[in-house]
C-alpha cells in the first residue's frame, strides 16, 4: 500500500515502489485519482489531457506516478521511506485560484479555543494574524 496525498485528503492505494518510481495498475490510478488511458490521452470526469510524445505512460498496463503528476502538470513529492506521495494542483489551477482574489476556505480555533471559519465572515473586514516558528 501507498499513502497519495492530495488537496481533499489521503487514500492508501495499492502500488509498488521499483527502482525510485511508484507503479500504479490502470485500476488504481482510476481509483486514486480518478484518471483513465483513453486512446493518448489521459481522461477524468471532467476533460482529457493528451499524453506528451514519446509518453510511456499505461504502457504494459503500469502506469508511473511521476509520469502522470508530469502528464497532468501537478507537482509530486514523493517520501519513498514512508510509501506516502503528495500531488499539488496544477499552475493553471492555482493561478486561476489567485486571480480570483478569493481565500480558500479554512477553519482555525482562537485562543479561547472556539472554531472561526473563513466564509462565515465573508463581506466582513478580517484582520488576521499568522506566526511561525520556521
């Protein structure tokens, strides 16, 4: 099993580490993150992205997790150690996310401990403070 972190939360998934590289089947990569082989191109739901030339990506039914974070212009981090792997959102989403000027939603406790969510505030002025230690 394999931990594959993304934006919505983890799954575990089945996969095999060979070589540096996280192999998934057609079967998990469909379960985990919601893409299929279709013909060169890579589909979900809701579009489908052509596979780069030269792509070996499906290629004997395996499909490599940094070709399809490439395929899909996501970054991966991979702790090969720990069997987990991160996959952030594309440029294009998060510019599309930045030019909206809209705060992703969160939920943060104050120092009473009482929980305050961002979109309860919206059309409010809200000042807020944020430190760390890094």
């Amino acid at each position: 099993m394999f931990t594959l972190i993304e934006q919505d939360g983890a799954r575990d998934v089945e996969a095999r580490v060979e070589g540096g590289r996280v192999l998934l089947s057609a079967e998990a990569l469909r379960e985990a993150l919601g893409w299929e082989l279709h013909e060169g191109t890579l589909c979900n739901d809701a579009m489908c992205v052509p596979l780069r030339a030269g792509s070996r990506l499906g290629e004997g039914g395996v499909f490599d997790l940094a070709e399809v974070a490439t395929t899909l212009d996501r970054p991966l981090a991979l702790d090969l150690e720990a069997r987990a792997a991160f996959l952030g959102v594309s440029a294009d989403e998060r510019a599309q996310a930045l030019s909206s000027l809209m705060a992703p939603d969160f939920t943060l406790p104050d120092l009473a401990g009482r929980s305050h969510t961002l979109s309860s505030y919206r059309g409010k002025k809200v000042f807020m403070v944020a430190w760390a230690s890094w």
